[in-house]
C-alpha cells in the first residue's frame, strides 16, 4: 500500500509538471500569435512608394492584398498577406502571389538584384512611424532596407494602437 501512495503521488508530480508545461507553451503560441490575432480586425485601404516600389491595396479580416509595381523593371503583381499588427510592429505572411507581368529575363534591365531579393520573401516585419506632419511610415530593414511613405485610411486592428511620433519632417 506505501508503494502505491507513493507511486500516485509521483505520478500527480509528473501531470502537475506536464501540465504546467503545456500551460506555458500554449500562452507562449499566444503571445506569438497575438498580433496575427489583432490583425484579423483591419479594415483600411492604402498606397505607398518608395524609390524602387509604387504598391496599393486593402486590408480586410486580417487579409492584405496589394498591387505592387517595381518601377525599374515595369513588372507588376498581386500579392495577398496574413496581417499582424501589434503597437508600432506589423508583420506580413505570404499567403499568394500572382504576377500580371513578369520578369523578362532575356532584357537585362528586368533584372534588379534588390527586387528578386524583396520578390522572394514569405514573411516580413516592419515598424510604423508617424510624422510630426501625421505622415505615416513603414520601416523595413530586411531583405532590403525600405521606407514608404503610406497613405493609410482605416484602422489597423482590433487594438488600433496609433503609430508611435518620430520627429520625421
């Protein structure tokens, strides 16, 4: 009978520790998430450009589509993201992409390095910043460093946190 006390009382150890791991990693898929989550409540249109890219589109549901044009290139296409948004922090997951016009890889001028390399990325993040102008813009620093200048009507999120005011002019 001692040996069966004590086997069950081991035995609740373990469920108490396997338990509380669980209960861990699953708050800890939800911190992840959250902004994914957050996202699902978007509903805005925008455009932006910067040097090389002229992009516009909606969010909706936590949907991204935009149309981007690579000004260099000429070439155009449609791309469609998961939304995350969280504070100043978006984060873009590549859900589709469709090209209306291609690379044409016969002329070399259809070829910059620094669009393949923003062409071929599944997931990106970004800062928002807004202007003391009420400008706002996007910040990403990977695979390229890019700035837009967006033009955003709508809200980003459930949480609609306003951008945080950099003294951008």
């Amino acid at each position: 009978m001692a040996k069966l006390k004590h086997h069950l009382k081991k035995s609740n150890r373990e469920y108490s520790v396997l338990t509380a791991l669980i209960v861990l990693g699953l708050l800890m898929f939800l911190w992840n998430i959250k902004p994914f989550i957050n996202g699902t409540g978007c509903k805005f249109k925008f455009n932006s450009e910067s040097d090389n890219l002229k992009s516009q589109g909606a969010c909706i549901d936590g949907i991204l589509t935009s149309v981007v044009h690579q000004k260099k290139s000429g070439r155009i296409y449609t791309k469609k993201y998961i939304w995350g948004y969280w504070g100043s922090d978006i984060f873009l997951y590549l859900v589709s992409e469709k090209w209306q016009k291609p690379i044409d890889i016969s002329r070399k001028i259809d070829i910059d390095l620094q669009d393949f390399e923003y062409d071929h990325i599944n997931f990106l993040s970004a800062k928002i910043f807004k202007s003391s102008e009420g400008k706002i813009y996007s910040v990403y620093d990977y695979p390229i460093d890019l700035i837009h200048e967006d033009n955003i009507n709508g809200k980003f999120g459930f949480i609609d946190y306003e951008p945080t005011f950099i003294g951008v002019e």
